[in-house]
C-alpha cells in the first residue's frame, strides 16, 4: 500500500506558500483521488485549527507532477504540533475519500484516526504541552517594535547583530526584564539564485566593508564575519543566517539564501532591506514539488516575502523569468542588466526606478535620479577583461544591493575596480592562474549555464593550445539535468576530460555512477573514448589533468568539494613558486 506521506516537516518562516510559519506535508498523487481528498483536508485542517484555539491563516494545497504538496499557517511556538494536524488531517481525508486503510501506531501520543474526538483530544494536549505563551509575548511585542526576532529549539534572539540580545528558550525573560531600548536591527540583505550568489554575496560584504560597516555573510562557502571565515561549509540556510545575525560584531548582514532552505524551511528573516535574485535556470527539478522553470522562479521569488516597506527586490532583466514574473511583484524593484539600454531598464528609469547596467564599455548605476559611472568593465578583475559574462551580471547586480543597503556610488565603484585581484577575495570562483605555459581556471560551475560561462572565458584565453575539462555533478540531480551537463561540455570539443564524482555529495548515488552517466552521454555527443578519464576522487582527477598539460594548453577546473579546492589551491601555488613548466613531473 502507497503511504499516504512521503515527508512532513515545519516551516519556521516566510516561505513559498506564506509570510508566517506553519506546517507542510508531501504526498504522492497515488495515495488516492486528490480533488476530494484535498477538499476534505482543507475542511479538517480548519476544524482542528478552531478545536486548538489558533487563528485562523493561510491553507494551500499545491498539486505537480510527483504529487501534492499540502501546507497551513501556525502558531511560531506549537510547529510541531501543527505537523502532526497536517499528517492526520490528510490520512483521515484520504480514508474518507478514497477508502484507503493505512497502518496507524496504536500508542498513547498517536492521534486516532478512526475517532475524530479522540485525536482531537491528543492533539489538543500536544499543543498545550509545546504552547509558550511566554515566548509569543515576547514575540508580539518585537512585532509591535518593528524588531527581528529569531528562534530555534534552544535560544531567541531579538534584535539582530550588534543591537541584538539572546536568550535559553529554557529560561525566557518576562517582557519587563528585557532591554528593548537596546536593540535594533541591522542592515539586511538577501541573495538567491542559480548562479552567481556567493560571488554577489562577497561583492556586496566587500562594498559594505569599505563603507566603513561590520559585515556578517553566509554562503555555501561558510560563514564569515569581519572578514573571518569562522565557519566552512554550506550554511546557506537558516542556521547559517541565524549565526550571522547573532553575532555582536556584524553592522550589516549579507546572507545567501538557497533554494533548498527556503522550501525546507522557508526564510531564516521576516524583515530585509535588499533582495538580489541573480538569475534563475533549471536545476534541482524533481525536490520538494519543483519541476519547471516557473516553479524554480517562484522558490526564488520568496526572497520578495521579507523587504520591508521600502525595500529593494534587485532583479536581472535579462532574465526571461525574472523579467516576466518581476512585474508581478508588489516590492520596490531595481532592474540590471549586461544592457543599460535594455527596454525594461529605459522603462523603468523613465518611471523613476533604480538600474544598473552596462554602456560603452562602462558600468552606470542610476540611483535615486541621478546617473553614476561606475567604472570600465574590462578593467575590473572579476570580468575577466570583459569575457565573463556571468560575472559582469554579478557585478551590477551587486551594485544595485549595495545603493539599496546605503553604501555610497564612490565606494561601490572602488571595490568594483579592486575586487577579484587577490585570491582571497572570491576564493572557487573564476580564481585564474598563468604558470609554466598554463592557463588555469578554477570555478563552481555546478550546471550548463554555469559551465557554458566558464568555457566561455577559457576559450577567449586560449591561443592555440588544447582544452582540459574537469567535470562532475551532484548525485541528487535527475538523469536528464546530468546529461544536460555533459552535452554543454561537448559543445566545447575538449581535448581531454577527466570525470569525477563531488567529494561528499554521491546523494543516493553508487560511486562512479555519475561519471559513467557523463561519459555515456559524451560519447554520444561524439567524444571519443580516448579523450575520456574517470578518476573519482576531485583533487586526484584534478591533478591528472595537470600532468596532462603542456605548455599553452587551457585547463578548466570546476572544483565543489571544499577540502578538494583548498587542497588544489594549495598545490596550484606551490607550483607557481617552484617555477614548475607543464610537461615537467608532478612533485
């Protein structure tokens, strides 16, 4: 028998459905017939909320190709009670409307399914015995104050960074005893999309810190404060931003903010002054109920849930789904683009608005009326003399954020001009070396848009030399995005390419499973088997298409793991000062 729920989960902030918190299932279409069952459960979930005592909110059900997607508003303090609604609300629709019989734990705790007044019973005492009326005070009164607050199922914190104060959930201060007068917000930015974010978050940390303010920032990277990477890893999610925003030194947050956190949990912030969206384009397809570009917009468009009155949604024009959903928004909106000529950025500078584009050779920011020359585009480190695409979006995209969160024109186009010449600055991202007769590309890449922007900027380096290719993908992409990864790198005809699986993301996978499904499609595309190596580990794979190279060749690195990156870049600069000539060995 199909299980009626494949996952049930809370949803601790604003998030695709709602602006609040809440509780959201996922169930497989062939647990039943959805229309009545879908209609049974909105009426339960109705009834139960009233037999609670909660308020009343939002209900959404939201059916797609692998199923229906069921979720409600919450109390912030009964989320988990709220969860086991959800899953009885839905089981008993399901038998109700469908005739279906599912298995049921016969246990103190477990509300019944075949006697309404019973689960209401058990529902009711689990709610009460997770109610905090205490917390929801102190709640309602940062609302009232127009502070942020942030919890988890150890401290609450209100206020944010420097202005902001934390307390155990064990021991809640009564609403007399805290020092409201002493906190504040901050500053806050939010940064999504396919590519490009952790480049824009880094960007915009950088612009802030040359403000003159104390920047905090999350990224798939880790996290860092002051200019101190205090974290390594993905904390792109919520518990990455709720660090961040705890921390006493930060003036400014900067926080990425993917895709997987926002529908897992939905937005670690309520409250932002900047929202960047850098581009949207297929990946992920087959989580959470997201299985088409329009789909994938509206993940990322969640961002817009959080900005402030006045608030800044930064969006790319030149992106067909964010210039055809943008409109759609109610948020203040300012549009970038490669184009400053661009009919969407014209028409919104004639009504007005902010844009950030490019003329001339030139990067113009056009801010709150008055038109600022930010710099040629070719001369700034990240653009990689102007080849790089992707990342000359990057940087309007991060100047346009960076007006919105008050950083000054003059400093924006200071950073632009510095930032990328140093390793550290963007560290995995378009980092460049030129030694012993190479040209070396090190990079994210982690899809064909991602990757064609890197070839892109290879070609334009090469002379006559041969192209190197390292290539792998996450284990919990579908078959097809894989293969989509593998046709875009044989647009390219490398003269080698080395397959690698991505240190610790196999995701279900069986180890070489991923390079198998590359090389097959590769082949297809017309490479030959003697182009082709697979070599699993990333740094190993890496470091045979070093002893590949010779003198002009181009090498193509995309690197995910970050063990494997520092391992690399280590490498990389050790042989630069040993003066190592490519053809020579390996030490």
């Amino acid at each position: 028998m199909t299980a009626p729920f494949e996952e049930s989960r809370r949803l601790t902030g604003p998030n695709l459905f709602f602006a609040s918190s809440g509780a959201v299932l996922e169930a497989p279409l062939t647990a039943g017939g959805f229309e009545a069952a879908h209609r049974r459960w909105d009426s339960l979930v109705e009834e139960l909320r009233r037999s609670l005592g909660w308020p009343e909110g939002p209900i959404c059900a939201r059916a797609h190709a692998s199923g229906v997607t069921l979720a409600f508003a919450a109390p912030e303090d009964q989320l988990y009670a709220a969860t086991e609604v959800n899953e009885w609300a839905w089981q008993r629709a399901l038998e109700e409307s469908s005739h279906l019989h599912f298995p049921q734990p016969f246990a103190p705790g477990h509300a019944a399914l075949w006697d309404q007044g019973s689960a209401v019973a058990t529902l009711r005492a689990l709610a009460a015995s997770e109610a905090r009326p205490e917390l929801m005070v102190l709640l309602k009164e940062a609302q009232r104050k127009h502070l942020p607050a942030f919890l988890d199922d150890d401290t609450l914190s209100l206020g944010a960074g420097c202005g902001h104060e934390a307390w155990p959930m064990a021991a809640l201060p009564p609403s007399e005893q805290v020092p409201w007068e002493r906190l504040h917000g901050i500053p806050t930015a939010l940064v999504t999309g396919s590519n490009g974010k952790t480049t824009s978050v880094r960007l915009l940390a950088a612009m802030v810190a040359a403000q003159g303010w104390t920047p905090g920032y999350t990224s798939t990277d880790g996290i860092c404060v002051a200019g101190e990477l205090i974290e390594t890893g993905d904390y792109s999610g919520p518990m990455g931003a709720r660090s961040v925003l705890r921390d006493a030194r930060v003036e400014v947050a900067i926080l990425e903010t993917a895709r997987g956190g926002i529908l897992r949990r939905g937005l670690a912030v309520a409250r932002a002054d900047v929202a960047l969206v850098t581009n949207v384009s297929p990946d992920h397809f087959g989580e959470y109920g997201i299985h088409t570009l329009d789909d994938l917009t509206q993940a990322k468009l969640v961002v817009a849930r959080a900005l402030a009155p006045g608030g800044l949604l930064v969006l790319n024009a030149d992106d067909a789904q964010l210039a055809g959903q943008g409109g759609l928004q109610s948020s203040t909106i300012g549009w970038f683009s490669l184009e400053d000529g661009h009919p969407l950025l014209l028409r919104h500078r004639q009504q007005g608005g902010a844009t950030c584009g490019v003329r001339g050779g030139e990067l113009h920011l056009h801010w709150q009326g008055e038109t600022h020359a930010l710099g040629a585009v070719a001369t700034m480190p990240l653009s990689a003399g102007g080849h790089a695409a992707y990342n000359l979006s990057n940087l309007a995209g991060a100047a346009l954020a960076a007006a919105g969160l008050g950083v000054a024109p003059a400093t924006i186009a200071r950073v632009l001009a510095a930032f990328g010449a140093n390793h550290q600055d963007n560290p995995g991202r378009l980092e460049s070396w030129r030694f012993g007769g190479l040209t070396i590309f090190m990079d994210y890449a982690h899809n064909p848009e991602g990757l064609e922007g890197l070839l892109n900027v290879a070609i334009a380096s090469r002379d006559s030399g041969r192209l190197g290719l390292l290539l792998g993908q996450a284990g919990n992409r579908e078959d097809a995005a894989i293969r989509a990864l593998a046709a875009t790198a044989a647009l390219f005809t490398p003269d080698r390419i080395v397959l690698k699986d991505l240190d610790g993301y196999l995701r279900g996978r069986e180890p070489g499973e991923v390079p198998g499904l590359l090389q097959a499609t590769l082949e297809a595309h017309g490479l030959t088997a003697d182009r082709l190596q697979i070599i699993l580990p990333e740094a190993e794979a890496a470091m045979a298409l070093l002893a590949w190279a010779r003198p002009g060749d181009v090498l193509v690195l995309p690197v995910h793991g970050l063990a494997a990156r520092n391992a690399l870049r280590t490498t990389l600069d050790r042989l630069e000062a040993a003066a190592w000539q490519a053809g020579d060995p390996l030490p």
